[in-house]
C-alpha cells in the first residue's frame, strides 16, 4: 500500500526469501518482488492526482494490475482488472464504486455480481510513459527487448535482449522506447510497448491466466488472436497495433478523492 496525498492506493508488491532453502529458513530475511508493472498504479495517481492532501477517511483506490480480488467494500476502482488464474470465491466485495476496469471481462464479473460498472475501459499503465515523460525513440537501437512475465524470468534470462521484470519502471519505459521489437510474456510488458507505439509481440506465459491478456486488449477494441508458444515464433508475429483514446479513462480519474464536490 503506498499513500498518494493521503489516498491510500493499493498495489501488489509481496515479499519473497532473500535467501532460498534451510539457509533462508533460519535467516529469514524477506525483500519486495518488485515487479514493474506491479510498480505503475502509484506513479500514475501521483501524478494525476490535485496537489491537495484528501480528506480523511478517503476511501481506498485500486488502479494498476490484476488485483479486483483484493478490493473491500466501498473502495474505488480505476482501471484495475480480474485475474484468471485466482478464484472467483476470493471476491468478497458487495460494494464498489467503479470509475473504470481495465476491460469487458472484468466489467461482466463485477456486474454478474450485481456491482455497476460504466463503459469505460483501459489499463492506467497506457498512461504511464507520457506521465513520466518517457518516449519512443526516433532511432531505436535495440533491434528485440525480450520482457517475460515474473514467473518466466528464470526460463528468459539468457535471451539476447533480455529486461528482467523487476527492472525499475522508468529504465523499462526507456528500454522499451529504444527497441525495434518487444517480445513479452508480460501483460504490462504489453501495455508499455503499445503506450510507447513499439511493435509487441506476445508469448503464452507458463503461470498465467490468458483472462487478463484478452481483458486487456478487448478494452482497448482489439481480440486476443494469435499467441505465440515460444520466443521464436514471436519473432513471426505481432498484435494489432494500439489505436485507443485515452480521454475517457482520464476523465474518469476519481479527483474527488481530494477534491470533493463543494
């Protein structure tokens, strides 16, 4: 949880074993994964958000990431997503105030369980490079990023172009703008590289869900289509380039938290 003006924002950021085995049993030291895009929602409200410190008692805001599982009655949704691979009894929440979801999917769960959710779609993270003031270059010099999903990084590491995930969010943006190609297994490896306009090409990932992935482009008014097994065949394949106004998810960006009607 990271407090932006005094409006809680939530992320996932879990902490695993520094050191591994019984060594790390009786040491047990713990440090943040650290995942980047796990990283975006804070940078994003922060930088959205009035310079005004919220009232308290501001409800919770989730943004970034897979996390609608973790939302509690009477937070505040804005961009944020379902994740396939979690069950659907860990939602728990019976009141939400929605402003966007990341997609159609995780529109249709949340109003299955009967919570109003308005049309209006995209991950924050779209926002996140021009809001950092990071862009593509106009003379890439990388010719493949290859980016994978957390969970994939141990299989990824000793490709040619190789961006471990827990790179620090900005140096990815940068990276990413630099290349000519970015071949990712991660959702927001994705989102960077269609923020940015570089070609992405998407490679099925070991330990997730393809819910996300298809929730993630179906809101920006494209289909999941091809996903590639492997790294190689990516290099042959690329999604539909991002064509999205980002107006309405912007609008929908809940400045009242700090700035309450009068």
């Amino acid at each position: 949880m990271t407090a932006v003006r005094g409006v809680e924002v939530f992320h996932w950021n879990p902490k695993r074993p520094v050191i591994r085995g019984r060594v790390g049993r009786l040491v047990p030291l713990r440090r943040p994964v650290g995942n980047f895009g796990d990283l975006l929602g804070p940078e994003v409200v922060d930088r959205l958000a009035p310079d005004s410190l919220a009232p308290s008692g501001s409800p919770r805001l989730l943004t970034v990431g897979s996390i609608v599982h973790f939302a509690a009655d009477s937070d505040v949704v804005w961009g944020s997503g379902v994740n396939g691979k979690v069950p659907t009894t860990d939602f728990r929440a019976k009141r939400l105030d929605v402003r966007a979801v990341r997609g159609p999917l995780t529109a249709e769960f949340l109003q299955a369980r009967g919570i109003d959710v308005p049309e209006v779609f995209g991950d924050p993270g779209l926002l996140a490079p021009a809001l950092l003031g990071v862009s593509r270059s106009d003379a890439p010099r990388i010719a493949v990023t290859h980016l994978p999903n957390l969970h994939d990084a141990r299989e990824w590491r000793r490709l040619p172009g190789f961006l471990s995930p827990t790179t620090d969010p900005r140096r990815v943006f940068e990276r990413i703008g630099q290349s000519r190609l970015v071949v990712s297994s991660s959702l927001h490896g994705v989102v960077i590289a269609d923020a940015l306009g570089v070609p992405v090409s998407l490679v099925r990932p070991m330990k997730e869900s393809l819910f996300k992935y298809q929730d993630y482009l179906e809101g920006t008014g494209r289909r999941l289509g091809h996903v590639s097994a492997d790294v190689g065949e990516a290099l042959r394949h690329r999604l539909e380039p991002l064509q999205w106004d980002s107006e309405p998810l912007v609008a929908a960006f809940p400045r009242d938290l700090w700035v309450p009607p009068s």
